[in-house]
C-alpha cells in the first residue's frame, strides 16, 4: 500500500447530523440483534466554496464523502465516489482536477447522499454522513474542508412510493423549480445558506481508493417513438446509468418518467414494476422556464417511457441515458468459432462492460450489494477479459476486512447489511489461488495468506468434529439458488437457523478451499495446513454410496442430486475413475436442466479437470440457458436460464457471465493438477 494522503481538511456535515453518535450496524446474522432505525433517510446535502487557484496545473483534490458524494468544479461535473467501505478502512478520491480550473477565482460544489436505509449498497443507516477534502496546487494545499464552507439541503430531491429493491433506493421526484437546483454554477446565490457544521464524532480511517473512477458514457436512444402519452424510448440495450432531457412547460406540471428493462404486452408501454421487485416510476415538476432533468440515483434500464403533460415540449435532441461503469478495455479473445458460443461470448462481454461499477456487483437493481459469492466468478470473468486484476483485488480485500464482525467473513462486503452464506468465504480461497495462477503475483498472496488460513481455522473450530467434517452451521448454506433448482437436495437449507448435521456441498467447498490454501502455501514458502486425504476419506465414507455409484446428499440420506455430484467432480473427490464417468454421463443427460448459478460453474470445472471441455461447450449451448437468455431478448446476462426462473429475477445480473472463463485461453486446466 502506498502513501497515504494526510488530510487537513476536517469531516463536515448539515447542522442537524452533526452531533449524532454513530449506530453499530455490524453484528452476526443469527445473533438477533435489532440495530435502530438512523434518524434521516434519504438526506441531500450540499456544499459549496469558492477559492483562489494561482495555476491551473497540478492541482489535485482529495476527497472522501459518505453514503458518497457527486462533485462539479465551476459548474461542471467531474465524478462521484468514494467506492463504498468500512469506517476503519474509508476510501478517498485522488483527482488531478487541473483541467476543470481556471486562473483566478474558482467554485467547488459537492452534492453528498446518505441513504439512511440497511442495505447491501453501503455501509449506511449508521448516522454517518459528510465530506472531507483538500486541494493541494504544486505541493501547497489551497483549500481544506471547514466551516467556511456553505451547506444546505438539497430538498430539490424527494422521494416518492415505496422503497425499490431491498431497501435499495429511493423513487425521485425531482422539482426544477426548486431553488437549490442550479447550485453548482459558480453565479448561484448562497447568502441564505448556512456554515457547514464539523462532525462531532469522525470516526473514519482513511485509505487512498486502490480502484480507478467511474467512467461516463452518453448512449442516445436507439429508437424514439411518439405516442399519445408522450415519448416512448428504446437505448437498444440494457445500461446502468442516469437518464437525462431537457423540457419546458407550466409551472407546477409534472412528467411522469417510467423507466424498466422490458416493454408491457403489445410493446406501447413500459413495464417499471420491474421483475426483480423494483417501481421505476419517478417525476419531474416543472418551473415555467427549460428545465434540465437528471436522475440522482441510478437505474439499471434499455426503455423509458416520458408521459408528459399538455402543453409540455421536450427537446428531442436532448435525452440522453449517462452509462456509469468500470473502465473497460476487452484484451480477451474467445477461443471457438462456433457462432453460438460467440453469442454467449457477446452476451458475457456487454454484462461486464456495462454492469461491473466501483464494485462488482451481483445485480444491477434489486441489492446493488459486492456479493462475495457472485464475486468470486464475476470477477474472474471480468480480469480475464480485460487483464485488469484491480477489481478483483478490491474485492478479495474488501471481504477479508469483514473478519472484524466475523472471522469466516460476511456474505456482502462494505454494507451494512449482515448476511453469512457458508460457501462464499471458501470460494474466495479458491479465487485467490486462480488469481495466483493468472498473474503470478506471490508478494499479494504472500499478505493475505494469514487471513485465508484463519477463515478454514474457523470453520474447522465452529463446525468441524473428530471426522474432519463440518456440521451444524449458523451459516446460511444455500448450495443452488433459485431453491427450485437444488435438484431436490435432502437437507433443511431454509435461511435465518443452524443446518443441522453434515452434509455434502459444504464439505466439498471446504475441501476445496483446503486444497487450494495447500497450494498456496507451497507458493509462499509455508507447510500445508490441511490433511485433505484425511478430508477426502471422511468426505467419501459419510456420502458416497457404492451400491449407487453417486455421491449422497447428507450422511443421513441417500437421495442422489445434481449438486452433491457436481461439487464432487470438481474438487476431486471421486474415488476412482468409474465414479467420474458416471457423473459425467449424469451431466451429459441433463446438461443445464438440473442446475443454475452454482452447479453450473461447479460442473464445468469438474468437466475441465476430467478434459471434457468439449462437453462443457456443448452444455453451454444447451437451448435452456444461454441461448434461452438470448431468444427472450436478453442484451444482459439474467439471474437465470430464463424470465419466469425466479419470482423476482433480476435482468442485469452479473453471476452467469462467467462463460468468459471457459471460453478463452488461460491454461485452466493447470488449477486441476
């Protein structure tokens, strides 16, 4: 880790947050603790301050803020952030701002959200909130965030309806005619403004963001139809972004902005009740002059339908969808001619591009949360296909820091959302030993080691008895999800209560992880902490079943399904050859009908270590999955095979872009030796 930057600015906020004491938000999942509700929701907050720039060149802010912050330099806009984070680990923004700078008198204005709401989005609903920031030109800080800057709320945002997603963000109603809204030109009256407070209890660490910023693309519309309601647009494909217009009409009048993924029946509307449990229904009130609109939050959207009121106009010209994503640069290559498989590629390749943000996240709409899970695989996906391993870096890290609530890690990392699905911490070892294999980078494994090791300690002192195996988990173990797709796997998984007993997925992730933490250590020069022949033996007595030639769900039944089988194959526990063969023959057979999110990836390791790729193509292009997204029109990757999979499906979720993984060179086949 490299310097880092000293601030001399002090954490500022609105008057009435300023004294609030912080709310501990982290806890274990099944603790039953009740965390109370923050006192503000939904809070806008803006500063602004104008100072002296002697030149225009090297001129670097440094800026944190919390939930996070939008900030404009002489009424320009030049980024958000900070990426969310804990508060003994926050991230600030180094930004070289020299070419938004003029000589002479300049102004900063920074709009700053706190979202107020437990959630997978940030750490939030924990009455911390602000900003922080320095200007240093030429070695010399020239401004320092204090209570010489002005503040005000930003009540130009409102919220309407109900909370979309699971507690995710907020519908907006957006008053142009409010007058706080043209606060970042530099001529904006502030005299009724009022001193920014300091915050009573600054409680943050601070550490340069190891990420890049956002980038910002214009996508104009595709298609723009009139209609009798007003406009009805068409992107062309599915983004995430804020949408954007100018238009004029009679003060107090309202458009009505529908935004979704898919047209209603018949194709003349939008349908924003979205599948995955999302209202995009927002609205502008007009001021009697043109008017700009903007969304504050974004929205993971292809059709937005504008119904505007009678004497309105809207500048054609003028609507424009902001795609904020990841910078991306494809270095990948996939690695058949089949067309098939090359629109799955495109399919993968799009998702990545335009779904992975300052994090990765699992979907794009309902939780908007860096699963650890999803991550393992998206991530992946997206290092392999651009070469740029920070991403997954962030998030490697990001999960470690959550051993301060629990040593075998938290579900969804840098939130303050308290989730702990067993599986995922055990992935994550096996994820660090692929980045190993991909970049060769022993000093970062060689750091994080000891932190690895701890997350297998845990679950070999919590759950683990004489045999080796792991029992009675207070952890969710969800195997396959949707729950319809676990092949009727014969264990209580229902969420929120111990698993009791032992059984099959679980043992053969912690096998895994155990596996790769050997290999691992082998790199950085330390002796293996895991008997994984003692494991492996314990694994086969307790679930495989001779007289059935197939691995078992639990050490108590004798019920034969998809995952219990598919884990096996990948991580090696077969007792010899015939048994591979047979689960093989099972995959053959059913291809992607007996299996999703997990297993799918699951069996397709397993089929590379056993030099089947050939078949993990030809599942890959089973007319079930892949192929079923595309023909219902998909332009990203589902959260399933299909629209009606999953009762709140989301149709921009990240987890199944990982064909990339199979379909370009990267010497796979290695891990499995």
């Amino acid at each position: 880790m490299g310097k880092q930057h000293k601030f001399c600015g002090k954490w500022i906020t609105c008057e009435d947050m300023a004294a609030l004491p912080a709310i501990n938000v982290f806890h274990r999942q099944l603790d039953g603790k009740t965390v109370p509700d923050s006192k503000f929701q939904n809070k806008h907050m803006l500063f602004r301050k104008k100072f002296i720039a002697e030149t225009t060149k090297g001129t670097t802010l440094f800026l944190s803020a919390d939930d996070y912050y939008k900030l404009y330099i002489n009424g320009r806009f030049v980024t958000q952030g900070p990426c969310p984070g804990y508060p003994f680990h926050y991230y600030y923004n180094e930004l070289d701002i020299s070419a938004y700078l003029k000589k002479g008198e300049n102004t900063i204005a920074v709009h700053v959200f706190y979202q107020g709401l437990i959630n997978r989005v940030w750490v939030s609903g924990d009455n911390r909130s602000g900003l922080i920031l320095d200007i240093v030109s030429c070695g010399k800080t020239v401004l320092s965030s204090d209570e010489s800057f002005l503040a005000s709320d930003q009540t130009a945002f409102s919220a309407i309806g109900n909370v979309c997603g699971l507690n995710t963000q907020y519908c907006e109603r957006f008053n142009a005619g409010h007058p706080n809204v043209l606060f970042d030109q530099p001529d904006f009256d502030d005299s009724n403004w009022r001193p920014a407070a300091l915050r009573a209890f600054p409680d943050y660490t601070l550490y340069s963001q190891p990420t890049k910023q956002l980038v910002f693309e214009p996508i104009r519309p595709a298609a723009l139809k009139k209609n009798e309601q007003g406009y009805l647009i068409d992107f062309g494909a599915m983004y995430v972004g804020y949408l954007s217009f100018s238009a004029s009409g009679s003060r107090g009048s309202v458009i009505a902005v529908k935004s979704g993924q898919e047209l209603c029946d018949g194709g003349t509307d939008v349908m924003f009740h979205l599948r995955a449990n999302c209202v995009y229904k927002d609205e502008m009130v007009l001021s009697g002059n043109r008017d700009f609109y903007c969304q504050f939050d974004y929205k993971s959207i292809r059709y937005v339908q504008l119904d505007l009121p009678p004497d309105c106009v809207l500048d054609e010209n003028s609507i424009c969808l902001t795609a904020r994503h990841y910078p991306f640069c494809e270095q990948a290559a996939c690695n058949t001619d089949d067309p098939e498989l090359h629109a799955v590629w495109s399919l993968c390749a799009h998702s990545l591009k335009y779904g992975v943000q300052e994090v990765i996240q699992d979907c794009m709409e309902r939780e908007k949360g860096q699963y650890v899970g999803d991550g393992c695989f998206t991530s992946l996906s997206y290092a392999l296909l651009t070469k740029d391993f920070s991403i997954m870096e962030k998030l490697i890290d990001d999960a470690l820091r959550s051993q301060f609530v629990n040593k075998g890690l938290l579900t969804c990392t840098t939130c303050s959302f308290m989730q702990e699905i067993a599986e995922y911490p055990l992935m994550l070892v096996m994820l660090l030993f692929a980045h190993y294999h991909i970049k060769k980078d022993k000093e970062f494994i060689a750091q994080r080691y000891d932190a690895l090791l701890d997350i297998l300690i845990f679950y070999q002192k919590s759950y683990g008895k004489a045999d080796g195996l792991l029992y009675d988990l207070d952890k969710w173990c969800v195997v396959e999800w949707p729950q319809k797709w676990r092949d009727g796997y014969d264990v209580d998984l229902t969420e929120g209560q111990i698993c009791r007993g032992t059984h099959n997925v679980i043992n053969a992730y912690f096998i895994g992880a155990a596996k790769a933490l050997n290999r691992l250590a082998s790199i950085v020069g330390k002796r293996p902490a895991f008997d994984t022949v003692f494991l492996t033996d314990a694994y086969r007595n307790a679930f495989y079943d001779p007289a059935q030639g197939f691995f078992c769900d639990s050490a108590e039944s004798r019920h034969i399904s998809f995952p219990s089988n598919a884990t096996a194959l990948a991580f090696g526990l077969c007792p010899d050859r015939a048994c591979e063969e047979r689960i093989i023959q099972m995959m053959d057979k059913r291809r992607l009908s007996g299996c999703m999110l997990f297993m799918t990836f699951a069996a397709f390791c397993g089929l590379v270590r056993c030099g089947r790729r050939d078949l993990v193509y030809e599942m890959m292009k089973d007319k079930g999955g892949w192929l079923r997204m595309i023909n219902e029109g998909a332009t990203a990757t589902f959260e399933g095979w299909g629209k009606s999979e999953k009762h709140n499906i989301s149709l921009f979720h990240l987890c199944l872009t990982y064909p990339i993984v199979f379909l370009t060179d990267w010497n796979m086949e290695q891990i499995f030796k």
